[in-house]
C-alpha cells in the first residue's frame, strides 16, 4: 500500500504545456489510493480539458471562485485549502510561481495556496531561458524558503524544439518525490535493505545458459513492501520480467551468480539488511564456450563448477547486518533450515516447503515458516506473496524495535 492511501490531494494545473501529463498524474496518485481534487487556472484550459481531469479525478474540477448565476454557489478556497493533506502544482508556470512568491491570488488555484496550511510541493515547467532566468531563479529560492519542496524540472527537448532544463518531472518521479516525502517518518527511513531477487543465468555459450523457474516475485513484493515503510532498497536481481518504478529502489540488473555475488559484496558495508530471495544457481558450466556448441554426438555433457554461496560469504563477514535467507526444503525442511542458518550464520530464515500446496516458484502464493537463530519457529498461513512479504518486513522492523 501506498503512503499517498488515503490522502486528500489539492492538484493545481496552470497553463504550461507540460498540463497534458497531468492527465497521467491524476491517475498514478488515484491508483497509489490519493483523493484528487484538481484545481485548473484559466490558461491552463488550453492545454488539457476539464472534464479530461474530472473524469480522471472523479470529481469536478474547479477553476472560478463563483459557479453560474443560477446555481448561487461558490467555490470556497479556504474549505478546499483545509481539505487537503497536500497541495501539489504541476506543472507551475514561470507566471504562477512569480505570484505564488509574491503573494498574488486573482484566481482561485493562487487563492486556495495563500490559505493552505499543508505542505506544498511544485513541479515548475517552462522554456529553458525562462527556467535559468534570475527571476526564476530568484522565485524558486523564495518559495524554498516558505518551505515549499520544488521538484526540479528535467533536463530534455522542450516544447519549443529547444534542448535543456524546463521539462516538467515525469509523473513517475513526482508521485515518487511525494511517497519519499511522506515516508520520512516511516519505521524504515534511515535503513538500507540489500535485496536479492529472481534466479542466475549461468552461460553455456553464446546463446545458451542454465538457469531456473524464479519469477523474482517474492524479491520484488519486498522491495516495494521495503519502500513503502521508509527504507531505501538496493535490488539486485537477476533476469526476470517483474517491473518497479520507484526513486528509493535502486535496480541493479544482474545475470549470473558470479555477478551477483561481486554486486552483493561491493554494497554490503553500507547495507543494514540483506534479504537473499535470489534462487542462485548452485553451480557454473567450468568452460564457456566462445562460439555456439554445435550438435554431434548423441550424448553431452558440461563439467560444472561450484558457485560461490553469496549468503554464506556476506553471513561469513557480517558485522551489524540483519541477514535473511531463505530455504526451499522438499524434506525434513525444519532440519536442515536450522542448519542453514548456522552454516549462513543468518538471523532468520524463511522456510518454504515443496509439500505445501500453493508455496514455491511461478506462483502467486507462498506458505512460510519463520525461523530464527534462536530456532524458534512460526508457521505462517497459506497467503499471496504480497502478503508474505508484509510479513518479512514486519520481521525487519520488530528487530529494530
Ligand atoms: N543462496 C546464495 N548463493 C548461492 C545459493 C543460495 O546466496 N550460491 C541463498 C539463497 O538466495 C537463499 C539461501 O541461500 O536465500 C538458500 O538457498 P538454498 O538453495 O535453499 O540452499 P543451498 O545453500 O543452496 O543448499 P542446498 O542446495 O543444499 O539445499
């Protein structure tokens, strides 16, 4: 779950071109569980269309302070000020961050601002000479100053065919700025998690290799679970077709265990929790071949050599880290989990059995038993691996409780 779940979002719309990915804005922070309430300027009318944002938003967008003569209402800034736990302007023109400096409000978005106690975050948006000119500039450092969290623009082609500073952020990495900023006082902020995810390929040739079945699901569900309570998550994970966007997972792709393992090994000093959901492959083919293995005789075989046990050598040298590995058993899983952990030297194990239905690779449940270096053990019910997930990390917390 999001951290923008349940939050009363103020979304204001000024009239840059950059407007029409506020369509796409409106979405994110819908699915990340946000209420929206749009809040258009004039201007901003050439560029997308109202009921673009209210059907996006499910509500109706406001522009005017009063609504038609017949009707008798107005739409009052100070309630919509009051209602919202954020405001955000995106994209903010050069114009509108000159008035929200200096205090001008001859239209409702500006009005509703200068009577918001929340916090404000602004996404400027403009050519880039306006972007660089001192005035900005100047704007910029004055509403930083109100405390005000400006999420830069990007570097890019501009609307005007010109290439530099002025782009608007992608809606990816504003929802992002908005979830790193409201996670700030989450359990996980200052922790670092290593996570391992997805199986190893293991090349034969060019164009062959051996690996396995792991769908990095499980690796991945952490990740996100991680975030969401704060941490920053290193993910280091072999091939696999599962996707995460978000600014506090760094992913670095993977392929084989050897490259796993110097990947772990060159970040693990600065990690405080490793989780290893990675299925390594155990052993390497011993020689690559350079060009591609053609058929001849009826049988082949490849001499293997033995991967190194990434778990095992970080468990070997670990000082503070928290370590968390995982075992797939088919028999006497309880044994020889708790030899893992003595072998690993790790602090908790998540047992998975092949005998339980619904637990295992490729699918979307899993069914674990906790185990830790005191060897006590907690079955846990048959759940999705989101779930499970949640699980992992509540572990992660309660050690730093
Ligand atoms: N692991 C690892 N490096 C390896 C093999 C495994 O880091 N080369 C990690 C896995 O990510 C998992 C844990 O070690 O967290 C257990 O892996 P598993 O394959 O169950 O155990 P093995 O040590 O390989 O023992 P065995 O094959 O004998 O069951």
């Amino acid at each position: 779950m999001s951290v923008l779940s349940g939050k009363k979002i103020v979304l204001g719309v000024t009239g840059g071109i950059a407007a029409y990915k506020t369509a796409s804005l409106v979405r994110l922070l819908s699915k990340a569980g946000a209420e929206v309430q749009v809040i258009m300027t004039p201007a901003s009318h050439q560029f997308i269309t109202p009921f673009t944002l209210s059907t996006l938003s499910k509500k109706p967008v406001y522009t005017e302070f009063f609504n038609s003569k017949e009707s008798g209402t107005w739409n009052n800034h100070v309630d919509l000020a009051l209602w919202a736990d954020l405001m955000l302007v995106a994209p903010a023109t050069a114009n509108t961050l000159a008035k929200m400096a200096h205090g001008l409000c001859g239209n409702l978005l500006l009005a509703v601002y200068m009577s918001a106690k929340c916090p404000v975050y602004i996404a400027p948006a403009m050519d880039l000479d306006m972007y660089i000119h001192p005035s900005t500039a100047q704007n910029l450092a004055t509403l930083t100053s109100y405390n005000h969290v400006i999420i830069p623009a990007e570097e890019g082609e501009l609307a005007s065919g010109l290439i530099g500073k002025g782009r608007m952020s992608e809606p990816e990495t504003i929802v992002a700025v908005l979830e790193a900023s409201l996670s700030k006082d989450l359990p996980l902020q200052n922790k670092k998690i290593l996570i391992t995810a997805g199986p190893t390929y293991e090349p034969i040739d060019p164009v062959r290799f051996i690996g396995n079945h792991s769908s990095g699901k499980m690796g991945y569900d952490i990740a996100k679970e991680a975030v969401k309570r704060g941490a920053t998550v290193l993910l280091v994970s072999g091939p696999t077709n599962q996707k995460i966007e978000d600014s506090r997972v760094h992913v670095i792709p993977v392929i084989s265990a050897q490259d796993m393992y110097e990947v772990c090994h060159q970040y693990f000093d600065e990690v405080d929790v490793v989780v290893a959901a990675a299925a390594v492959a155990d052993y390497r083919p011993k020689d690559v071949a350079t060009q591609k293995i053609k058929k001849k005789a009826d049988e082949f075989s490849i001499t293997m050599d033995k991967n190194p046990d990434i778990l095992a050598s970080l468990g070997a040298i670990k000082k503070q880290q928290y370590l968390i590995g995982f075992a797939l058993e088919t028999e006497n899983e309880v044994e020889h989990a708790k030899e893992k952990i003595v072998k690993k030297n790790l602090d908790l194990i998540v047992l998975n059995s092949l005998n339980d239905t619904g637990a295992g690779f490729g699918k979307p449940t899993n069914k674990v038993t906790f185990i830790d270096r005191a060897f006590h053990i907690e079955p846990m019910e048959l759940k999705s691996k989101e779930a499970v997930a949640q699980d992992i990390v509540n572990k992660i917390m309660q050690h730093y409780e």
